[in-house]
C-alpha cells in the first residue's frame, strides 16, 4: 500500500451529499462573471496587509488560478489523490520558506470567500455557507499544516 492511502481514507468524513450541495453552489457563483474580482476585493478590505501583496498579481491569471483551487480543495474532501496534490503545492508555496502567507490571514480569505458567494448564489443560506466551510476547511487545514 502505498504511504499516501491512510490519510486519503482518514478524509472520507465529509458526507458525499454535501460535497454536492456545495460544488452546486459554485456552479451558480461561478455564473457570475465578477465572482473572482469580487473575492479579491472582499479579501483585500478584511486587512491593510492584505492588498499590497497583490499589487504586482496579473489578476486576470489569478483569478484562473484561485477558480481551480477552489475545485480542488473541494475535492480534497472526497480524498481525490490529484485534488490532495494540487493543494500540497498550494500548501508549499505559501508555507514560510516562500510567499509566508500568515496562518492568521486563512480565516480572513474564509469570510471573503462567504461575503463573495453570499453575493453570487441567490440560493445562498446560512446553511449553505456552513456547508461550504464542512467540505474545504480540511483543505485549508492541511495547507496550515504545511507552514
Ligand atoms: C485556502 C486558501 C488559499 C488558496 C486556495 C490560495 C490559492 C492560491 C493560488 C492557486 C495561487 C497561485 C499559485 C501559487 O502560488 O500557489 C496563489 C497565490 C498567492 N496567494 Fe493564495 N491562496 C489561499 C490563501 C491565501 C492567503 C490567506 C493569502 C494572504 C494574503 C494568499 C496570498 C497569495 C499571494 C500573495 C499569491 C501570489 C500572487 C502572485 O503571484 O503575485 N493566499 N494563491
């Protein structure tokens, strides 16, 4: 067996159903042609720090970036091996050792993503966004976990 398995299979605790209610919703956000920008400038008032890091970002590019981050940290949750890979990367290039991306600013990018969907699905419900934050806060655990 492979070392990876175990703690693929650790993951499986996110309930399938709701991985769907979710990746539902990012479908309707998605529609919204601004949902990136809006992101970015929900994220960008949550701290005075936050925006300068940005400041030299082609954010035409980082939009593309951060929209299939999104699917992969959804689908962390269901233990898919390439999803697992593409967010260690994510892990590794904002741990210390390079862009150092403080633990502290995770919440912050968490409330920007609920402000951001709460505009853009009219679905949206309290429900939603806790559903939401059940299915990718194991990602962005082990993005932390990589610091
Ligand atoms: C789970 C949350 C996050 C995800 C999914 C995410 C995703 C990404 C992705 C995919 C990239 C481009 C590729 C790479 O460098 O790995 C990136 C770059 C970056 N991220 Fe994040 N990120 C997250 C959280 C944060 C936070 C909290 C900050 C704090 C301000 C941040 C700041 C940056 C910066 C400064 C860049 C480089 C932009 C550039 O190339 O100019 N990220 N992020």
């Amino acid at each position: 067996m492979e070392p990876h398995v175990l703690p693929v299979l650790e993951l499986i605790a996110v309930p399938m159903s709701i991985v769907e209610t979710v990746r539902e919703s990012y479908a309707r956000c998605r529609q919204n042609p601004d949902f990136f920008d809006a992101f970015y400038d929900h994220f960008a008032r949550k701290s005075s720090e936050i925006g300068p890091l940005f400041s030299q970002t082609d954010m035409q590019k980082q939009n593309a970036l951060l929209s299939e981050a999104i699917d992969s940290l959804i689908s962390f949750a269901t233990g898919d091996p390439d999803a697992r890979q593409h967010v260690e990367e994510i892990g590794l290039s904002h741990s210390r050792d390079q862009l150092n991306i403080k633990p502290e600013w995770y919440p912050l990018w968490m409330e920007a993503l609920h402000d951001t969907i709460h505009e853009s699905d009219p679905k949206c419900t309290p429900q939603l966004l806790q559903d939401w934050e059940t299915v990718i806060q194991p990602g962005i655990d082990h993005i932390l976990e990589l610091h």
